[in-house]
C-alpha cells in the first residue's frame, strides 16, 4: 500500500490539467486509487434522478478526484508549491516543507 505526503484537510495546489495553478483544501484522499478530491477543483456535472433527498433530481456540480501525482502541498510561509521532509522523533512525525522549513500542522 502507498504511503502520501498529502492528508485530508492540507493546502494544495494543482499542478497539471485544466485546474493548473488553482489550489484548495483536501477534502478526502483516495488511497487506493491514488487520488485526492480537492474543494471546487475539477467540477463535473452529473446527473440525478428525483429521491427524497433532492425531489427534484436534475444536473448537479460536484468535484471529481484529481490524481496524487498533479498536486503538491503549499509551503506556509510563501504560498508557493513545496516538497516535504519527514522526521521522526521517538514516536511523533513532523511534515517539514522543504522551502521554509516550516513545519507543516
């Protein structure tokens, strides 16, 4: 199983396809298919038939998840894209950018 850099609730920003260069926060990651679902990027339309939930049915937007590969975390500090480094202390992990060398919550 693939270990991520990426968990939910992180700053990204896209970094290849039609989304390129906007960022948003992670709403869920999708590890076996190595994919993330990102807050108002790659919005779809979709269709839906009435329920009791939408009674009306009809055509919404939702987000489509975008392949861990085209994204990359945001460096706190310059709000530009950032690889991360991992240290472990005993049993804590810290994510640090790269960048600034800030530690990433």
């Amino acid at each position: 199983m693939a270990k991520f850099h990426i968990k939910k609730d992180d700053q990204v920003i896209v970094l290849a396809g039609s989304d390129k260069g906007r960022s948003g926060k992670v709403l869920k990651v999708l590890v076996d298919k190595e994919r993330v679902l990102i807050e108002g990027i790659n919005m779809v339309s979709k269709s839906t038939k009435p329920s009791a939930a939408n009674p009306q049915g009809g055509i919404i937007k939702q987000e489509a998840p975008v392949h861990i590969s085209n994204v990359s975390l945001i460096d706190p500090k310059s709000g530009k894209p950032t690889r991360i480094k991992i240290e472990r202390e005993g049993k804590t992990v810290k994510r640090i950018a790269k960048k600034s060398g800030e530690v990433i919550k």
